[in-house]
C-alpha cells in the first residue's frame, strides 16, 4: 500500500513524519493517517508533493511493498563505476543478454 512505501522510504532517508510532512506542505496528523493506510487514496497532489520530498518517482510510492530502494546517488555510483570500466551506454545493449542470463540464474538458484 502506499502508505507502507511512504513509511519505508521515509525512514530509509531518515526523515522524521514531522520532517516530511513540513517539506511536504501537509499536516502531520494526514501524513499519519496515509502511513499507517488509514487513509489509503490521497490525492495525486499530496503523493507528487510527498514523492517530490522524498526525491522518488511517484510509481515508487505506488508500486509494490518491500520493492528495495534506489537513491539516485545509487545510480550516479553505478554509472560511474561503468564508465570506469570503459563501458559505454552502446555496450549496455551488447550485454543485456548476459544480464538476463544472470537474471534467470538466479532465479534458478532461488528455486
């Protein structure tokens, strides 16, 4: 539920339900009561707001629970990481078949 991922995003950023209710321009009491699925249809503003504060797309707070997070600082390392690897936005392409081998193999090895 979206109050579950707003929850857990919150807390994994180490943001008080103060803190983000503030930034986000909501009261408190109504950043609670969507957290704890009281309220579990707010408006698109209030999740654009609360998602803008939180530096997430909005479908990361709609999507699925326990759905692992990816700060875009995250991103940022990886890319940088490829590039010192010398791999090029073209090369993703190349080993996308590779990656979807890895990607079964695990799933193989889970089951």
């Amino acid at each position: 539920m979206i109050g579950t991922n707003i929850n857990r995003i919150r807390r994994a950023k180490n943001l008080t339900l103060s803190e983000l209710a503030e930034r986000a321009g909501v009261s408190k009491s109504y950043l609670s009561n969507i957290e704890r699925n009281l309220n579990d249809n707010p408006s698109i503003q209030i999740v654009e707001k609360i998602a803008e504060v939180l530096k997430v797309e909005v479908v990361t707070l709609l999507g699925a629970e326990n759905e692992p997070i990816i700060t875009n600082n995250e991103w940022t390392e990886f890319i940088s990481e490829l590039k010192e690897l010398g791999i090029t936005k073209p090369d993703i392409d190349e080993y996308r078949v590779i990656f979807e081998f890895i990607k079964w193999k695990n799933k193989q090895d889970q089951q």
